[in-house]
C-alpha cells in the first residue's frame, strides 16, 4: 500500500477539509497527497504523522 492510500484510510471519516483546518495544508495540496500526484516535503510528513500519530516511517516508507 502506497502512502496515498494510507493517508486516504488514516482520514477516515473526517473530510478532507477538516484536516486542513487543523494541519494548515491546502485543500488542493493534501488531495495531491491522497491522490499520489505530489509527494509532501519533510516538514508536511511530520505535521501529517503528529495529526495522525503515527511516525513518518509508518506512513509514508513502510509497505
């Protein structure tokens, strides 16, 4: 499973909106995210693992 995936099952049921407002990304940014389409840089791996609790290795490098 692909980090995209990952971080489309790590939402859930929030909207994707939600987690905007409370990571400070973009709407259009963290659906390239959830899509594949754009890789995050370092620094939005760790807002995204810290809001998720998770570490960055579990979302974005582990199979």
């Amino acid at each position: 499973m692909g980090y995209a995936e990952k971080l489309r099952k790590l939402r859930g049921e929030k909207s994707r909106a939600e987690v905007c407002k409370d990571t400070g990304i973009k709407l259009s940014t963290l659906q390239m995210y959830e899509c594949g389409e754009r890789n995050p840089k370092d620094s939005v791996k760790r807002i995204l693992a810290d809001y998720y609790k998770k570490t960055v290795q579990e979302i974005f490098f582990d199979d």
